[in-house]
C-alpha cells in the first residue's frame, strides 16, 4: 500500500468512529455530520472543477495522435466490444447470485417490503429527473448542442462525443494542426499538475464523507439490510476475481502491479462512492502502468460512460431483490428481457447522482416490479454506491490495459516514483 492509500485508510476508519461517537453521543447527529460532509463536499467539487478540462484536452491530444479515422474507429471498436462483454458478464453474475442467495426472502425483508409499498417515499427520494431512456432522449444526450453547456454540467459522454471529433479533424489537417495540438497538450500536463494539488484534499474528503455517512444513518441502521448488503458485495467480490482472471489470462502476471498502481484510485472512489473523483489518479495509474496516453486518455472516458460494471451488477441484483421482497418477481424469460433493457437504459447517464437507482427506476416498472419498494434501499445505497464506483474504477482500467494490449502500446511500468513528464509523447 503507498503512502496515499495508507492516509486514505486511516481517514475511512476515523471517519466511521468519529461518526459513530457523533451518531450515539449528540442530539441532531445528522445535522452535525453535515458539516463534516463539507470536506467531501469541497473534494468533490473540486475534482468536478477539473474533470471537464482534463477529459477534453486528454481525449482531443490522444486521439490526433491515433493519426486516421481508421485507428479511432479499430480502437473505438475494440474497446465497446470490452464494453459490452463486461456488462454483459456483469449483468448475468448479479442475476445469478441474486437468484441463488434469494436476498429478498423472509419475514423481516418482506415486511420492509409491505411497507415501502404503502408509501411514496421512494419517488419523493428519487426527485432526480428518472425518465425513462428512449432511443430519442439517449441521441439527444449524446450529442451536445453546445460543447459550452456540457462542459459546464461535466457530462462525460457529449463531451466525448465532442472531442471524437475534434481530434479526427485535428489530425486531418495534418502538420497545420501542431501548434494547436501542442497548445492542448500543455493544458493536459497543466491539468494533470491541478490534479496532484487537488488530491491532497482527498483524505480530508474521505474522512468528512464517512463521518456524515455514519452520523446520519449509524452502523445499527444498515442491520436489517444486512444479508442484502453482505450477499452483494459476495457478488462483487467474485466479479473482481473473475476481472483478475481474465486480466491474468491477457495482460499475465502484470495484473498484479495493475491492482497495485489502482490501489489509491480505487480507495478514493470506495470512501467518496465516485468514480469521478478517482478519474485523475486512474489515468495517471495507467500511464504509470505503460499503457500509452493516446490509449488511455481515449478508453477511460469512453468507459466512463459505457462501461460501469459495478453499476451493471447492482442493477439486476437489487432489482430482483425489490421483486423478491414485494412478491413481483417476474418469470424468467422476462428477467432475461430485463437484462437487456438494463444493458441499453445504463448508457450515457453517467455522472447523474445515484445514477444505478435511476436506471433501476427507469427500468424495472415496465416488469411488474414497483418502484416504491426502492424506499427499501435509499437507507443503505450510499455503503453500496462505494462498491459499486471502486468496481467501475477496477473495470475502466483493466478495459483500458487490455485495449492497449490488444493495439500493441502496453510499454514496460514506471519506476516507482518516476515522473510522468519525463515521459516522451506518443
């Protein structure tokens, strides 16, 4: 463990004892953690504050150094052939295990359920825009109206969409281009400099995060969940075996210094439960790790958008969970039709708060399922969302690690405590 994953521990476990004292000490409690929750607050805003320049000014240099059209598309092609696979993977093992471990089974759960269908709790919890995706609103929130907009509202996948483009243009114009392209890269390496002074707020955030966590909700109050929780992150623990594996069998025993480089990513994206605020050390991990910049800096927002396992796996669990506990559950042949419909609702939503409630949301009442049972849920959905963002991290850079294997550009790893601008461009 390096020394930023180390402080991060340390945060997360002060933060759940402070919170705990807090939680079973003081009248208001949730009110007090509030204020502990600025820490997170401020981390994330800032992380939010650099998102935006970092995706685009990677993305564009990244990919007019892929040269033609024909590199982007091979490459693009690729890397949502992973995309798609993974989901898929993660999909049928979240509904697999939730059919084997029937989570939503007994006394306690099924009366849980009865009682969230007796109230509305659920919608007023969801006030988050949940619509659901057709092929029209998933077009119009792919391709921007404004570049100027979306950067604004950090929303990864127009900006993307975007930058695709840009950079295509860019390398068409060839040697004309340079000066603009070298301008770009300079704001990527200032952009990745920002990044190294935001990150020092990163364990104050871990630990504000927790302790307003725990204030608010106690360790006692996830007690009657907690089969559902433990029997979820079981399943995400296999799906983490079954990425190793698979990355062993394609990258080899390197696997091992991947999950090492992600270590500090990963646990930021656990503690903060975003992956956006794990999207700067993921990217300069993956450098670090040899995969080329143009590679990384052009798969890893693309499975941003396109390639959440954690996400995926929590979709078909905890909807068939809720169905489980409120006696909805739908035969199978139409739990497959769900599966699928999971597959396209998930894409190009990503950065909304909460955003695998949404499209469980959007998703399971055209099944029978309802979605007041979600109130179910919402007490315990921030411990799970911190699985889920880590397991999106874990899936994002293996996905980019392989691509670049598959494209022949995975170099040799850094030295530990090498400097990224020593690195020469590609």
């Amino acid at each position: 463990m390096n020394r930023a994953s180390l402080y991060i521990a340390i945060a997360m476990i002060l933060g759940i004892v402070v919170g705990h004292v807090i939680h079973t000490q003081f009248d208001h409690p949730g009110d007090i953690g509030h204020y502990f929750g600025l820490l997170a607050t401020i981390f994330l805003t800032m992380i939010k504050m650099i998102i935006s320049p970092l995706v685009i000014s990677t993305l564009i240099a990244g990919i007019a150094h892929m040269g033609t059209g024909g590199a982007v598309g091979r490459v693009g092609g690729k890397s949502l052939l992973w995309f798609v696979c993974a989901s898929f993977v993660s999909l049928s093992l979240g509904w697999l295990m939730v059919t084997i471990f029937q989570p939503g089974i007994g006394e306690v759960i099924e009366r849980m359920g009865a009682d969230a269908l007796k109230s509305d709790a659920a919608a007023s919890a969801l006030d988050t825009g949940i619509k659901t995706m057709s092929i029209d609103t998933f077009v119009s929130h792919v391709i921007p109206t404004s570049i100027v907009d979306v950067l604004a509202k950090n929303e990864i996948l127009p900006v993307v969409f975007f930058s695709v483009f840009f950079g295509v243009g860019l390398a068409a114009i060839g040697d004309k281009g340079l000066p603009l392209l070298h301008g770009i890269e300079i704001i990527s390496q200032v952009m990745l400099k920002v990044t190294g002074y935001v990150m020092v707020m990163a364990a104050p955030g871990v630990f504000g995060a927790m302790v307003a966590i725990i204030a608010k909700n106690g360790i006692e109050a996830v007690i009657p969940l907690a089969r559902f929780m433990g029997e979820f992150y079981f399943t995400m623990a296999a799906l983490w075996v079954l990425m190793i594996l698979v990355g062993f069998l394609i990258l080899g025993p390197r696997i091992t210094k991947l999950i090492s480089l992600m270590l500090t990513p990963v646990s930021t994206a656990f503690a903060t439960a975003s992956s956006e605020a794990a999207f700067p050390k993921v990217l300069e991990g993956l450098e670090r790790f040899g995969v080329s910049k143009r590679i990384a800096s052009f798969v890893l927002p693309l499975g941003y958008s396109f390639n959440l396992d954690g996400s995926m796996l929590y979709c078909t669990f905890a909807a068939l969970f809720i169905a489980q506990a409120t006696h909805t559950v739908p035969p199978v042949s139409q739990q497959f039709i769900m599966l699928l419909v999971f597959m396209i609702t998930s894409k190009g939503i990503a950065g909304v708060p909460r955003a695998s409630l949404v499209v469980i949301a959007a998703s399971m009442a055209g099944f029978g399922i309802p979605v007041a049972g979600m109130a179910m849920i919402l007490g315990v959905d921030a411990f799970l969302d911190m699985g889920r963002s880590a397991t999106n991290v874990v899936g994002n850079s293996l996905a980019a690690s392989v691509v670049a294997k598959w494209e022949s550009e995975l170099g040799e790893s850094l030295p530990e405590g090498a400097d990224l601008d020593a690195v020469p461009a590609e």
